[in-house]
C-alpha cells in the first residue's frame, strides 16, 4: 500500500528534531527560555510539540473521510472521562522513548512534566470511562467515527473529605491550560431554546403544504473544541468534538455604560450556565432545566455539525442512514430523535414518513441500567416549555406508534399505557428509553446477563413487540490505556513471553496459559505485581498522606458509591473483622493482614452514599488508631479517584471488589481492568462478573450472594433484613458497635441513617448476602496464604480475559449494529 502524503510537514522523528520543536513551543508559543521557564509552561511546550506529530494524520484522516463519505458511527455521550492524554498521545506516535531522552539532554525529567497534567473530569464514572475506551478503539481499528459531548467548563467535582465527610469543590480543570484542543468557533451553531410552534402554508396551489416552524424564545451559540483521538500506531487520528456554549451577544455596551454592569452581562452567564458543570444537582425546578438544556444543546449542535461540516453541500438525506449510525449512549441524548425529526420535516421538507423512515435507521441505542429510576423521564411541562416543538413530535411519533401496538394487540389498553412514550402518573412524563427503543433500529444492553434482563423485564413489552431489535455487546476496556500504560512491568512481561501483537489483539492473551505453570513466569508476575504497590505506596503518600504497608494483600474496592454497588457491604466485613480482633475471638497472627482501599465519589444530592462514605471514613480511623488491629487490618480511602489514580492503584490490587447485588449492575469495566491486571474477583453473579468467572473459571473466581431471579423472588416474598439481623451474631455485632457510636466518638445518632436503612428496608439486600460474603472472604485468606497459587490463578486471569477488550466490543457493535467501514491503516 502506498504511503499517503502528508498534508502537512511532520517533524523529524528524532531526538534532536523533537528537541528543536520542543525549543520552538517554548519559545515562541509559551514566551520563555528554558531556564526560566515553570513547570507548567515545559508540561504545555511538551504536550504541543507531541501534538505536532499527529497533527499530519489527524488532518489526513479526517480529510480522507471527508473525500471517501464511508459509512461512520458519531457516538453521542454526556460523559468521556479521557484520563491524562500526555502518555496516550506518546505511546500513540511511539515518541515515548524519543520524547524522555530528548527532555533528559535539556535537563527535563518527562516523570515530572507527567505529574502536571490535569486530566479533564468530564464524567462522572463508568459511563465516560467506557466512551473513552470506544473512540479509543474505534481509532485504532481505522473505523471513521466521531466521538460528540460538552466541554463542561467544570467538571465532575473535586472530592475531598472534612471530618470524613464529602465536601464537593470546582474541578478547575481548564485553569492551567488546555494544550489537547482546538477551538473552532468558526463553525458555531445556533442552538434555541422556549419560544412557540406556528403553522404555515409552504408554497402554493396544489403544491401548497401545511408546515410547522419553530420560533425559539432565545437561543445560544455552541463553539466546538475539537481533541486529536489517535489510534495505536496505525497513522488514524479520529476526532472528538466537544461543544462550549456561548450567548449571541455576549455583552450589551449600552447597558454597561448606564451602569448596570451585571445585566450587561447576564445572556452570556445565562448561556454559559448550560456547559458549565457536569451534571449539574438536579433537585430543584431550575437544576432539571439546566440538565435537559444541556442534553438538547449538545445533541442539537451535533447534528447540525454533522450535516453542515461532515456532508457534502450536495448530499440527498435521504441517504443519510448510508452514512452514519448515531449511537445514543445511555438516555442523555435521546432527545436527538425529535430534533432529526424537525430538521427534516421542518427545515429539509421532508414529508412525516419519510422522515421518520430516515431517522428511525440512523439511531441505535445502548441502555446502561437495570434501574428504574436511572431510565431518564422529562416531565411534559419542562420539555414543552423548553422544547415545544419537541414535544409536539414525540406525541406523534407516539400516536402512530400506539396504533401500531393496538393494531397487533388488540383492546390491552395496559399494555398500551406500558409502552406508552408519555407516561400518565404520577405526572404527565416523556419516557426517554421508551423513545429511545421505538426509534432506534437496535437496542443492546452491555453484558449478557444485563441484556437478557432488558428483555425479560426492564423492556420485556418491547422485546416481545420487537424481538429483533434487541441484541447484546457486553462492554470492554483499552488494553492500551490500562495494561500498556497503566502497567508497564506487566506489559513488558507479556511482550517478552508472546510477542507485541497482543497490545491490539487482546485475544493472544491466551498465549500465556502455560505460562502460568511456569514456576519463574510466576515469581516475575508476582515481581511485578509487588512493584506496582510500592508505586501506589509512593502515590498515596504523596498525593494523599496516606501511608500502606505493600507487604499486605491489596483489597480494593473502587466505583461510583451507590447503594446498589455495596460498599456498605464491604465495610460490614470491614467492621466484622475488627470486631473480631477486638473481642479477642481470632488473633491477629491468624489472619492474613490486609489493606482495604476504597475510592468513590457520591452525587452531591445522595445523601446516603454520603453517609456511607462518612462511616467508611470513621470506621477506617478506629481501625487504623487500635494498636493491635492496625497490625493487620487497615482501611485507606482517598480523596478524589480519578482515572489517573486507576492507572496506579489498578495494576496494584490483589482483590477486586464487584460485590453488587445480583440484577443491579449493567456490566462495570472495573471488573475488567481488574482482572486484566491479575487481581481476583470476589463477586456476585451480575453484569460482566458472570462473562468473567466464566471465562477465567470458577477456581479462579471468589463467587457468593444471591442469584438474580433467587434475590427477585425473595424481594417478591416479601423480603425482611431485621430477620438476618436476628440470626446472625456476625452481622448484629457489627451493626450494634455502628449504632452504639464505637465509630462516631459514642455518639448514637451520627449514623442512625444507615443503620435504620439496613434493618427496615435494605434494598439491594446487604443484609441477605452478608453471610455468605464472610464466607467468601474466609476462602479469600486461604487463598491468599499460598502466594504460588495465587500467582497461578492471577496469570490465568489475565490470559483468559483478553475478551473484555473494547476492541472486541467495537467488532460486535460493527457486526451487529453500526456496519460501518473498516478502512486500512495509513
């Protein structure tokens, strides 16, 4: 194949050419010579001369796609938590070993330039985590695609802790630099907003047509910042393009010089709000505006790019489902749907069916969740007042959609009110997932178990009426990001053992099975493995203050802190354990010390992961203070997981933690990049752990707790936790020593909630579940006490886990929904 010429000069792949870039950005992009320059004006001169050299093939690539118009994928996410893109980018365009030697003859260590990197907190957990890993993949495997969100000015908060409790501060992400984007404010789109509909004839005599129109009541600009997404040495760059708001006129000159400085002012704070904080708390009237605002304005202004800057000025859209799949992710952009919908009808003169016959074959949807609540749902009033228009097509797509159903149903008006989109009680409400599946030409769910749940409950009305429509693509991870570089000694070994294939090619993992029968193949894993906790060691002593022994079995549990996840669960064995000690029943020289890390941010409005992350906090300061349980047990939580901590504390772990209730989890990704990284899972049977143990084998896997139809059908018994309470001397030891104030300095009351929650209602059944998981963990020190067996069982999870790549998951979307094209590296 021909090598392409590049539309652009690239640098010199040379130390001494990238030295005389790196000079040039100093110099003349940052003003400073190089002994006077910070460290934050070296980590931007860095960070823009190792853009330098994707710049080529991102222009290539993009002007490639431009001129070829293959079928692609725009995938519409709220949320990308990208991590640090100062290694990625390296690894990328292999200057890494260039890009340290270059820095070390000028004086520079690259490990320190690293450490300035402030990585974009625009997501609040797996969901961003997983859209990160796609475009990823999607990159690397020369799949033209586009990766569309917001550029939240402040994204997902800062944690930190007072007296153990959550206190949220501004992530201020962007204060010292974004070297990684490019604004383009010359490709803006208007974005309305309120306003009314208005009826028109459009033409004349028999020509003439009924139309609508939309009149917004005020609109907003968005300005796209567009970041490089490169794939892993095969010369693609593909784009993400993330939208700022703005207002039409920012500032009113006649107002200021009256003096009224702040209503001068006030449309461009009105308009800057939408973009300006991830997820903003949503319990008031104003908080659920912002939230539906920002939805609309990033799918609205996606779109609309699309069309205008990705198209051909001659396209037929007709055509467009030929072009591009739009993948919702989760319900956040669902409202996409209408607003395809009005542009065709209303500003392209498409007639109703056909429009809708375009829409319906552009859109795939992916749902995230199992519960209820977290299937979004606008009320009528707020989406009518914002989005009037909108509205007013979703009752039409949902009229001739409920004919359709009676149609086939005949007089089951119940089941009619099930599928309804509109939703009658308790309040008159847009259901978003119902939308979503009626418009979309799949819907998948993200582990195997999770999806058969979509079907048999979640969404069982829709996957009778449409069995086709549904299918499965149980998620996955980058093996770039999170083996090659969050673990390099462990990345070194693979190579060394099966070659460098496995880096985009997960399943020649498999090569190193023997290797786990191999007595020094073991004792270099465990080598690495013990490397690995001296850097977390050295991170969260640094970062945090917290001191850890790496001589004791790493026990992690990190994720977003949600009732349905258990981390309540976990400290209870936490509390158990330290009763124990205490109480003099187990001596410390029996049991195998161990260091419990938990990492998790609560959404500023849940007040009780709130108050579980305070008794985690409380419960690991008694453990740590007690002279005798500190020997062996202590508990470390710091402030503020991120991706950036993942990539050292993931490589670290012994145990992973993936304790959800059985029927709650969609799939995780920790679990996956836990089990990648040779740590064994301790599990119940939900999402992507049953793909797991199944595939690393059940003397492999730590597996206990409730199955999910055993959970259901407890739970439609009538299920009561005071019961377990009752019978089990474990568990209400532990709770009393909570609900007696042994961890609030005596004071009863502190965490009466939590206690309170557990007996009466304990919904995702801890109680339950509790037994068993002693159980499990006593199987756990057995285990652990052997350290060739467990090296043995860690090996075989790595090599048997190469499927969880997103790579994998990006073939199974291209085979089973997108079919978009392959195109060949450059």
């Amino acid at each position: 194949m021909t090598e392409p010429t590049p539309l652009i000069a690239t640098p010199e792949h040379t130390v001494e050419g990238f030295v005389r870039e790196y000079l040039r950005e100093l110099n003349f992009a940052q003003g400073t010579i190089l002994e006077r320059a910070s460290v934050n004006d070296h980590y931007l001169a860095l960070a823009r001369t190792v853009r330098h050299y994707l710049m080529a093939r991102w222009i290539t690539t993009t002007t490639e796609h431009y001129r070829r118009q293959p079928k692609a994928v725009a995938y519409l996410s709220a949320e990308y938590l990208l991590g640090r893109q100062l290694d990625n980018a390296l690894v990328a365009a292999d200057l890494e070993d260039i890009a340290a030697e270059a820095l070390a003859s000028l004086g520079i260590d690259l490990a320190d330039l690293r450490e300035a990197e402030v990585e974009p907190g625009l997501g609040n957990g797996g969901l961003g985590r997983l859209a990160a890993c796609f475009i990823d993949s999607l990159a690397t495997m020369s799949v033209p695609a586009i990766g569309y969100g917001i550029r939240y000015e402040y994204g997902i908060f800062r944690q930190t802790f007072v007296d153990g409790r959550q206190v949220e501060k501004p992530d201020e992400w962007l204060v010292g630099g974004a070297p990684w984007e490019f604004a383009h404010p010359e490709h803006e789109v208007t974005v309305g907003f309120g306003g009314h509909t208005e009826r028109y004839v459009d033409g004349e005599g028999d020509d003439a047509v009924e139309r609508t129109r939309w009149v917004p009541g005020w609109k907003v600009l968005g300005v796209p910042y567009n970041y490089m997404v490169p794939g892993y040495r095969n010369g693609r760059v593909n784009t993400l393009r993330l939208w700022s708001s703005r207002a039409t006129h920012a500032f009113d000159l006649k107002i200021f010089n009256h003096g009224d400085y702040a209503e001068a002012v006030r449309s461009r704070t009105f308009a800057e709000n939408i973009s300006k904080v991830l997820y903003p708390e949503d319990s008031t009237p104003q908080g659920k505006e912002l939230r539906l605002q920002q939805q609309y304005f990033f799918v609205a202004c996606s779109l609309r790019d699309f069309i205008n800057q990705l198209l051909p000025e001659d396209f037929d859209l007709h055509d467009l489902p030929e072009r591009i799949c739009f993948q919702l992710n989760d319900t956040h952009p669902v409202i996409a749907v209408p607003e395809l919908m009005r542009i065709l009808v209303d500003e392209e003169g498409f007639d109703w069916d056909e429009a809708w016959e375009v829409t319906r074959r552009c859109f795939a949807y992916t749902c995230h969740t199992l519960l209820p609540e977290a299937l979004e749902v606008w009320p009528v009033d707020v989406l009518g007042r914002l989005l009037p228009r909108h509205l007013e097509i979703i009752y039409r797509i949902n009229d001739e959609f409920l004919a359709r159903v009676r149609e086939h149903s005949g007089d089951d008006e119940l089941l009619v009110r099930r599928m309804s989109i509109i939703a009658e009680h308790p309040a008159r409400s847009v259901r978003m997932a119902h939308l979503a599946t009626v418009a979309a030409t799949k819907v998948n769910g993200v582990a195997e178990l999770h999806s058969q749940l979509l079907r048999d409950k979640v969404l069982a009305d829709f996957a009778r009426f449409w069995p086709e429509k549904f299918t499965n693509v149980t998620n996955g991870v980058t093996p770039r990001r999170f083996v090659r570089l969050a673990n390099p000694g462990l990345s070194g070994l693979i190579t060394e053992a099966i070659g460098e294939g496995w880096v985009t090619d997960l399943d020649r993992l498999r090569d190193l099975e023997p290797l786990a029968d191999d007595a020094e193949f073991r004792r270099r894993f465990r080598e690495v493995k013990d490397a690995n906790k001296h850097r977390l060691v050295d991170l969260l002593a640094r970062r945090d203050g917290i001191e850890i022994d790496p001589g004791t079995m790493l026990d992690v549990m990190v994720k977003r802190l949600h009732e349905y996840k258990r981390q309540t669960l976990k400290i209870l064995h936490v509390i158990t354990l330290y009763d124990r000690i205490v109480s003099g029943e187990v001596a410390v020289e029996d049991l195998v010390p161990r260091t419990v890390v938990f990492g998790a941010k609560a959404a500023p409005g849940y007040v009780m992961a709130k108050e579980i992350i305070a008794l985690i906090n409380h419960v690991g300061a008694v453990v740590g203070a007690h002279p005798e349980v500190s020997k062996v047990l202590r508990v470390a939580f710091p402030a503020n997981y991120n991706v950036t901590v993942a990539e050292t504390l993931v490589p670290a772990a012994d145990l992973s933690e993936q304790i959800s209730l059985a029927g709650k989890e969609a799939s995780g990704t920790g679990n996956m990049k836990f089990a990648l990284n040779g740590a064994l899972t301790i599990g119940t049977d939900d999402g992507a752990n049953v793909e797991i143990r199944q595939l690393v084998g059940d003397d492999h896997f730590f597996l206990f707790g409730l199955t999910e139809p055993e959970a259901a059908a407890m739970q439609e018994a009538g299920y009561r936790p005071s019961s377990y309470y009752e019978k089990n001397r474990s568990l209400r030891r532990a709770l009393d020593l909570v609900a007696h104030g042994e961890f609030s300095g005596g004071n009863r009351s502190t965490f009466e909630p939590v206690v309170s929650n557990l007996l009466g209602e304990d919904r995702f059944m801890v109680l339950a579940d509790f037994q068993s998981y002693l159980d499990a963990q006593e199987r756990v020190e057995a285990a652990y006490r052997d350290p060739d067996a467990w090296s043995r069982s860690a090996v075989l999870n790595v090599a048997r886990s190469g499927f969880f790549s997103s790579d994998r998951s990006m073939r199974d979307y291209m085979d089973r929904i997108w079919h978009a094209e392959v195109l060949p590296p450059l």
